[in-house]
C-alpha cells in the first residue's frame, strides 16, 4: 500500500472479489483523509476545561496532551480559535504535532466498513 500511495494516480479496493470503490488518489485522501493534531501541555491536566467542550478533544497520555482530529475536506479546521482557546482557558503548549492518516488507514477502514454492512446484510 505504501508504494501505491506514493506511485499510483488512481486506487482500486477490493474485498473478497467486491469492488468498494475506483477513484483518483489525491480524491481519495481528500474526501476520507483525517489529521490529528496533538498539543503536549506544559503541565499535566486532569479533566478538559469546560470552555473547551466544543471541540473534539481527547485528553492523553495521563493528562499530558491534547488530541484533535479534524476532516481534511472540511472548510476550516478549527485550530487557530482552537489554540486562542487554550490560551485563554490558561493551558500552555509545550509541542505541537500533526500527523495525516495514510491510504493505508483509509484501505482499512473502507475494508471495516464493506465487512460491517455485508454482516448487517445477512
């Protein structure tokens, strides 16, 4: 899969003989790719600050970060109001991370789905 994500233009899925889907690479990564954005706090924290709830946040690590996903496809992400947010509820950044889910994460997820609707199908 690795070499297909960096070579191919156009990806094909198949699971046990069904096409899922036929569709242009970069299409592909845009409409199902997600990032993570993780913020390592200065200080650990032991629950989320109610100011924050109105993001989709995951407290790691024992309260040592922050984690934050967020669609590629969508309008805005979120992230700039996101780190005034932490600023303003008092949290400090100690290190800033992204990472982009890669065609294998989404050939596994495609792969889960097409298995969970054959078995509601059934």
């Amino acid at each position: 899969i690795e070499e297909a994500e960096a070579i191919a233009d156009r990806i094909a899925v198949i699971n046990q003989g069904r096409i899922l889907l036929v569709e242009e690479k970069d299409a592909l990564m845009k409409r199902m790719g997600r990032k993570e954005m993780r913020v390592e706090l200065a200080h650990p924290i032991k629950t989320l600050p109610e100011s924050l709830g109105k993001y989709d946040l995951r407290l790691t690590d024992g309260g040592n970060a922050l984690c934050y996903g967020y669609d590629i496809a969508g309008q805005g992400t979120g992230i700039t109001a996101l780190l005034s947010d932490l600023a303003a509820a008092g949290l400090q950044m100690k290190d800033l991370s992204t990472r982009q889910n890669t065609l294998e994460d989404i050939f596994v997820d495609l792969v889960r789905e097409g298995a969970d609707s054959k078995g509601d199908a059934a």
